[in-house]
C-alpha cells in the first residue's frame, strides 16, 4: 500500500528582510491523518502555514497540498483547504449565524442557511448564534472562526494555534471537533507551542526549530526518545552527591545539582522509570528525601534533548547565510 500525502513540501524558504523565517522546511503529512507542527515562538510554524495556504508566496522549495502544486495550481490549492489563523477571519459586526452563512454563499455552498445551523449545532454555538462576534467570549470566537473554515468541508485543515489562550473547557472542545474532523477522513495540520496538544491529537509530530523541521514521530516516539523529568530534593545537602549519582544511573543522564535547592535533576531517557522507584532507589542509597518527582517533559526540555540549544531566536543569522546551498 502506498501512503497519499494530503501535504508534501520540500525545502520550503521564506525570508522576511534579513529574518530567514524558513530555511528549507520538508514536510510530509498522509492524508486523514493530524499532524502537529511543534515549536516555541518564531520557530516560523505560522509562516509554513501562510506559505502552505498560498497566503505567502515560497522563495524556493515546492509543496503539493491535496494533490495540487502550491504555486502553479494555488487555486485548485485553496479551493481544498480550509485555514483558520492566530487571528479570528469572522466579522466582528456580525452574529455567528450571519457569518457563517456569509462564507457559505461565498463559497456557493448549496444551501447556506441550512450549512450554517449545522455548524452553529455541531460546534456548541448556540451562544454565538445571535449575538455580534464582536461580543463573544475568546473560545466561542475561535470555535467560530473553526466553523467558518469548515464551511466548505475541505481536504486538508490549517488551524494555527487553535487554542493558544484559550480555558481548559474551550480548548477541549476545539480538541474534540480536530478529533471529530479526523474521524471523517480530514487531513489536519496543527500549529502548536504546547508538547501536550500534539501528544493528544497528533499522529505525527514534527518538531519545528529555526525554520526547519528538526526532528519527526509519533507522540510516543518523541516521548520515549525524551522520557521524563526525574528531580529528587534531599533532607540534608550532604547527601546530593549520592542522590546525583542515582539520578544518573537511572535517568542514563547527567544531572543537574542545586545546592542552594539541595536539588538534583534529570531527563531520563528510560520510559519505564517510575515514582516509586525513583524513591525505591534513592531510600535504598540511603539519600534522606524531602521530596521527588516525576513531571512530563516540557517543550523545553524536548527542544534541548533533540535541537542544539532549543534557542529559537533566528533574526540575527547574518553568520549562517552559507547554509543556504541547494
Ligand atoms: N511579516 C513578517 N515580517 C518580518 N518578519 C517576520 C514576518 N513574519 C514572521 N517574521 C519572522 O519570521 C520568524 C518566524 O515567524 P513565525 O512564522 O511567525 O513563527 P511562529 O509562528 O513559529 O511563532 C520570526 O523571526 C518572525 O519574527
Ligand atoms: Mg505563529
């Protein structure tokens, strides 16, 4: 069986003055599946987005999405793909019912009026129904704006930071209308900051770093490859060394030491550690415990494990410029 790609890019390059915001992006999403674009601010996920949309144009590098090419047929491109951004497109002055029934006949839908209570019912909008969108709460707005981009029933989604500020209850709902989008056959590609959201809704993860895809899997490969963060604070500071030297054994990494914390941290890379023998381990070495955890890996800590540095910030790259050979 061979794997269709709703989206296949390859050296994606976008510059903005002297700020490289892409430096050769590849990207492979099958179709129907939801692929979450990972990375800290200016990683550049919003202008693969734009330049995915056919909002930007690429400097260089070639993409097909739903089968088209993204230059040369970007009409075909568009007429495919829904996109919701960081900022909401839907008319303020409007009441939700009126603007999604203002993109249906846009977009020629059939029957307009009927496609948007749809939506309306689909999305819990029944708030949003008539009042301005103006007026409306920040979750209602973007669950909102995710309906106006689904007016269409596209191919391929784009939802850039879909829940990026938004409350616990709101973001849940947006989680389960991507799941619910998927379970119908869409392809959706997700920007996001947070390591939780792509382990919750993304097939694929790809690890965006300085404009370039850094690393690519699955949740489960990305948080094996990563593990934990394992950190034990001792009763008594005589004591760190022998706790570091168990963190070490365990985590099969170095650890950090803060004495002022009487702290010792690590990342394990070893998924099968647990609490309990994280404390087993340091009781049985006698290491007196004022606390220990075990915590998810951050977005940082993945960043420093599988980049160089996890440092994001491309707007000086007067000295890497060389990089840029085909
Ligand atoms: N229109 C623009 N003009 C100048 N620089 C831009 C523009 N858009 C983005 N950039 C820069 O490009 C880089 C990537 O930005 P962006 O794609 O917005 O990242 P992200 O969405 O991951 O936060 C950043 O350094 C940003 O400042
Ligand atoms: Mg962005």
């Amino acid at each position: 069986m061979t794997t269709t790609y709703a989206v296949l890019s390859e050296g994606l390059e976008k510059r903005f003055g002297t700020v490289r915001a892409l430096r050769g992006l590849d990207l492979a999403v099958a179709e129907g599946t939801v692929c979450g674009l990972l990375g800290p601010n200016g990683a550049g996920k919003t202008t693969a987005v734009r330049l995915l949309t056919t909002l930007l144009r690429p400097d260089a590098g070639s993409a097909r999405v739903a089968g088209h090419d993204l230059v040369r047929e970007a009409a075909a491109v568009r007429r495919r793909i829904g996109v919701t951004g960081q900022y909401a497109s839907v008319d303020g002055d409007l009441t939700g019912r009126q603007n999604l029934r203002l993109f249906a006949r846009l977009h020629r839908v059939r029957d307009a009026a009927a496609r948007a209570d749809e939506l309306l019912d689909r999305f819990g909008l029944a708030d949003a129904a008539d009042r301005p969108a103006s007026t409306l709460s920040g979750g209602l707005r973007r669950r909102l704006d995710l309906a106006a981009s689904l007016v269409r029933r596209p191919d391929v989604l784009f939802l850039d930071e879909p829940t990026t500020g938004l409350d616990p209850a709101s973001r849940n709902r947006i989680w389960e209308a991507v799941r619910a989008l998927k379970a119908e056959g869409t392809t959706v590609l997700l920007t996001t900051q947070y390591l939780e959201e792509a382990d919750r809704l993304a097939d694929d993860i790809a690890l965006v770093d300085r404009g370039r895809v850094a690393h690519t899997g699955s949740p489960a490969e990305l948080k094996a490859l990563v593990g934990a963060y394992a950190e034990a604070v001792v009763a008594d500071a005589a004591a760190l060394g022998r706790a570091a030297a168990v963190l070490d054994r365990l985590t099969g990494a170095e650890p950090a030491l803060d004495h002022e914390r009487r702290t010792v941290g690590a990342v394990s890379t070893d998924p099968t550690l647990t609490l309990p023998r994280l404390v087993r381990e340091l009781d049985a070495a006698g290491v007196p415990l004022a606390d220990a955890r075990l915590r998810p890996p951050t977005l940082d800590d993945v960043f420093l494990r599988l980049t160089d540095g996890g440092d994001s910030d491309n707007s000086n790259d007067s000295d890497d410029g060389k990089e840029l050979v085909a």
